[in-house]
C-alpha cells in the first residue's frame, strides 16, 4: 500500500515505526508524551503534502520546470531532513 495516498497505511507504518522507540524512551526515561509526538509528526512528514508544498512554494520546483527523478530526491531529503530534525528536538528535551 503507498502511504501517501492510503491514511490506514500511513498510520500503520506511523505506528511501527513509533513502536520502536519505546524501549529508548523507557530506558532514557523520557516523557511518553514525545511518543505520542513522534507518531503524529511522523505521519504528517509521511503523508507528504507538506514536503511537495515545500518543493514547490519555497523551491520553486514544479512538474514542468524539475526532473520527476530530482523532485523525487529533493522530497526524500526533506522528509529525512524534518524526521532528524524532531529526533534532535526531543533529545534536547530530556
């Protein structure tokens, strides 16, 4: 199932990968509240409306002007970019 398209599969995938990082934040003893935070920043990263309005609000990059293969790499490196980006702000909190 693609994820972007399908919300039970977004939430599903959401919610494996979330469930890895229970043992982490049982073992550092960080707030579960960063769990439930990192389920939903997760799927909205995910779901990608936010990263192609990047592309092409901030970047300008649109279908007519960018290779489907560089849109493609600009968006994979965005989403990677915000998923460290909240790792980084939930260590800084504990």
């Amino acid at each position: 199932m693609n994820k972007t398209k399908n919300i039970k599969a977004l939430l599903i995938h959401s919610l494996i990968y979330t469930l890895g990082f229970i043992i982490p934040f049982y073992i550092f003893n960080i707030n579960f509240i960063w769990l439930i935070l990192l389920f939903i920043t997760h799927a909205v990263i995910d779901h990608r409306k936010i990263l192609i309005w990047i592309t092409k609000t901030i970047r300008g990059m649109t279908e007519e002007n960018t290779p489907e293969w560089l849109r493609a790499l600009i968006i994979i490196t965005i989403d990677q970019v915000f998923h460290l980006l909240f790792l980084w702000i939930i260590i800084l909190n504990i």
